[in-house]
C-alpha cells in the first residue's frame, strides 16, 4: 500500500463527506445509493487522481466513518482490461485534503495491447503451474486479457484460471498469470480459501427457519435469507446448490440435519457478530445471506469458501465428523468478507494478512457467541484433532507451537504458505488484546512471548477487533504487507481512540514484539 497525499483531491471532485441517504432507506439501500452516486463521480475523480486517459475507476465499497471521512475502493481498467493490482482507496473529508491508499504506485501504462504469446501457451504454462504443485485432475477452466501492474512494472499479461484437487484433496482452484510478451509466469494464486474443524460442537441452539406449507425450510430470512443445502456428496467441482434441508416439525438434528444444524448456526452467529459488533449488514455488506453446502465430497476433511458461487462447502471429515466447527464456520465467511473489502491476495506477504484476517474474525465469533459447548478461546480448530494428537490447529498466543507457523516477521515470511505467514498477525492479534506472558482467559492457560523482550499490555480484544476491521476496509489494498498493515492499523486506531492514545501506542507495541516495523 502506496499512501500519498493528493492534492486538491477534496475540491477537484464532488464532495461525498456531505451526502446523506434518504433516512428512509433501509442500510442496503442506502449502500447502492452511494455506490451510484460515486460511480457516477468516478471519473472526476480519476482526473484528480492524475490517472491517464486511457484508465478507468469501477466503485466496489464505500464506507463513510464516524468522524466523516468518506473511504471509497476502487477497482482499475485500463483501455477496457483489468489491472491486477489497481485497486487504490480514497480519503475524502470535507475541507481538507484527500489521500489515497494504492496497492501499485507505478503509473499505468503499456506499449501494445496486441499478445505476443497466445493465450493457448498461456494456458499450457498455467496447467504446468498447478501440476508442479502436484494438484491433480488440473484443466484450464478460463482465461482472459489483463494488465498486470502488483510489482509495480505494469505488463500485459493472461490471467488464466485452473482447477484441480490440491495433495490433500482439497480443491483447487489457482490463478496463474503470464506475460503475454515474454511468457514468463508472474503469479500464482490458489483462491480456494480454506480450514478445517468438527461439527457437533454447539450443543442445543435456535435456528431461524422458514415453515412452508406443512414443513419447514432452512431458510433463516432474519439473517439475509441464508440457505443450508445437502450436496449429497457430489463431488467438490460440482458447485450446483444441492438438496435444501426441510423438516416437518422444525425440530432439526439428527442424521445428516446434524452438519446442516451447526452450519446455520455458526452463519447466523457470524452474522450478529458483523452485524452488531462492526455494523456490517452480512458477507458483503448488502444484507444477503451466503448459502451453505453440507455433506461435499466423500470424507472430505476440510471446509472452504468460493466467490465463484458466494457459498461456504463442508465436507464429512475422514473420521466420520462434519467440518462445521463454530470457529471454522467464522473463520470461512469472514474469507468472503476480505474478497468482498480489501481482496488481500492468497500469495506473499497479503496472503498471510487474509488468513490472519479470518482466524481473527472466527476467533471474535467464537467469543460473540459464547457457546459454553464450545468455549471461547485463542486456538484455531481446538476440537479438530485432524493430526490425531489432540492439539489444536494453531495458536494465537504462540504460533510456533503447532511446529510450523511463524512467531514473528522475517525476510522468509512472504514466500511461506499463507497458513503458516499468518502466524505473525495472529500473534499481533493476541498482543494486542492480552498482552504478553504467562496468563488464562477463559480457562485456557496462554503464554505469549516477543521478538524484542518487551512487555506487552493488551488492550482487550473488542478493540483490537474493531481497528483489524477498520484497517481491513479502510486502508488495506490487494497487496498490502505486514509492514503496510502496521501502517494501516496506526491509522485506524488513531481514527478510532486519538491519534496520541494508550490504543495507538499498544498497537506500535504489538507490532515491534512480532518484528514488524
């Protein structure tokens, strides 16, 4: 993330600090009205940005914080193509200055807009791509012309798109680009998000449902219209909705309703957490609900979310147990929500920042829900047992101890499967909200340490949640760095608390303690 001040932004373009929706509008509409409205300004706004002429802004959010400023994402054309990497958010409050936050600096531009390499050879070195990542069943599902600009050296390139079954049966789904001059392979991106957990877990809970005729759906309308389907273990690529549970006496459980029970709740959860702890209306802040496949695949021991079809998958497990644990269900939604703002992408530093993303947020469900079946705590997939040694997925407090994810930043960390580069920002998260050292939350007993020998002193994890938030939509781009999201946290917190604050202090603190500066 580029941050530049822009001068003149604030006068050069129509001011939206002032707007205000018709107060009749339900929260969803008044989100339309004021996307409207500023792709309706986008193109002043792009002259006022410096961009050429030949480049465009496409609206994807606009967000209007408590003190006024107006942030609005943009996405980026240039002669009609996308630009990977384009994606900039502008600051706008009345009578001042505005800033933009750029996930490239460099200005857009390229020679020709004729390929040199047909998209056939593109398509060739992508399936070699995924192949070499020893995925099988792969097949080049789609390509298009784009321009490429995250490293700052915009080029034409193939964005070309392949599925596949990644070793441990996961899907696959990676996006290869390539330099339609020289060929040569610029970027690979697995964008099948996923986690693991077990199912069963919630115990007794209510469920929203919707009756039909003599029987009921699963159809919770007081969450977005949220569906819970059967998939009938179809196989994984088979993104068809699948079978919609019903029930005739809206007494759910049992079977195979059992996966379906704790899926609609942990979305309905995931929902109140959003809804009333961030004030976001749902995934992608429009009040719809995503649907939910159960029963995918045979013994399918993972859970994953896909843009493609704005749905969360769960497979059965190899031990017989659904993958539809509380924190699992938070943790796969929130991954819609990061596509949905700041699209961090799956690979280097940014890759790490968006599982962090969604082990912060699934952590924060856990606690908004307060399940006592399902206890509250700092540890991912703690009732998974997916090694068979009883321990959970990752820590929090200390993400060393699973034997492979990083305590703290390194020169390594981008080039590390996000899984594992996440560790840096969960334990920024658990500095943040605990502290350092040895201490018990809830009953489970932590002992978080740091890169520089301080002494860390929480905050409480309210607050750290709401700056993740607040940076996630307001600052970060496509490829901000954990160096770029110290920045963008500073920032949100001093929003948030004051700019000189005990709040803003903790968090430069957290970020020292994991090496981030």
């Amino acid at each position: 993330m580029v941050v530049a001040g822009v001068e003149g932004f604030a006068n050069a373009s129509p001011d939206r600090s002032a707007a205000s929706p018709a107060p009749s509008a339900s929260p969803a509409q008044q989100r339309v009205m004021a996307l409207k409205a500023a792709q309706k300004d986008a193109t002043a706004d792009a002259r006022a940005l410096g961009l050429g002429g030949k480049e465009k802004l496409i609206v994807r959010d606009v967000i209007k914080a408590a003190d006024g400023t107006v942030h609005t994402r943009y996405e980026r054309t240039y002669d009609g193509l996308p630009v990977l990497g384009g994606d900039l958010v502008t600051h706008e409050q009345k009578g001042e200055d505005t800033d933009v936050s750029k996930a490239a600096s460099a200005r857009i531009s390229v020679a020709s807009l004729d390929a040199e390499r047909s998209s056939a050879s593109a398509e060739k070195t992508a399936v070699a791509a995924s192949k070499k990542l020893k995925n099988d069943d792969t097949h080049a599902k789609s390509h298009r012309k784009v321009v490429w600009a995250v490293d700052n050296k915009p080029a034409l390139a193939w964005e070309t798109m392949v599925t596949g079954t990644q070793p441990d049966g996961t899907p696959s789904m990676l996006r290869v680009v390539t330099d339609a001059t020289t060929g040569k392979q610029l970027s690979t991106e697995e964008t099948i998000e996923t986690g693991s957990g077990t199912g069963n877990y919630g115990g007794k809970v209510e469920l929203g449902t919707t009756k039909k005729g003599s029987s009921y759906e699963l159809v919770d309308r007081a969450h977005g219209g949220h569906r819970t389907t059967d998939a009938e273990n179809r196989n994984w690529q088979d993104l068809s909705p699948g079978k919609l549970f019903t029930d005739k006496d809206d007494k759910w459980g049992g079977g195979r309703q059992t996966a379906a029970v704790d899926v609609a709740y942990g979305h309905a959860k995931t929902w109140d957490f959003y809804k009333n702890t961030l004030k976001r209306n749902g995934i992608r802040n429009d009040g719809k609900g995503a649907l939910s496949r159960v029963h995918v695949d045979n013994n399918f021991a993972n859970a994953y979310w896909n843009d493609d079809c704005f749905c969360m998958s769960y497979g059965d497990g190899e031990r017989g147990k659904p993958i539809t644990q509380l924190d699992v269900v938070g943790h796969e939604l929130s991954h819609g929500v990061t596509s949905a703002t700041a699209n961090l992408r799956y690979e280097d530093e940014s890759g790490g920042l968006n599982e962090a993303t969604s082990d912060i947020f699934g952590t924060a469900v856990e606690f908004s829900a307060n399940n006592s079946k399902d206890r509250a705590d700092y540890l991912i997939g703690e009732l998974v047992d997916l090694r068979g040694d009883g321990k959970p997925l990752r820590y929090m407090d200390q993400p060393s101890k699973d034997g492979r994810s990083q305590d703290y930043w390194d020169e390594q960390t981008g080039g590390l499967n996000p899984h594992l580069s996440s560790g840096v920002g969960n334990h920024f998260f658990y500095l943040l909200s605990e502290g350092s050292g040895a201490k018990t939350v809830r009953g489970v007993k932590y002992n978080s340490p740091t890169k520089n020998g301080s002494k860390v002193t929480g905050i409480g994890r309210d607050k750290a949640v709401k700056i993740w938030y607040k940076a996630l939509t307001e600052q970060f781009t496509s490829t901000t760095t954990y160096a770029e999201a110290r920045k963008g946290t500073i920032e949100a917190a001093g929003d948030l608390f004051g700019k000189g604050s005990k709040e803003v202090k903790a968090v430069e603190a957290a970020w020292s303690a994991v090496n981030v500066k």
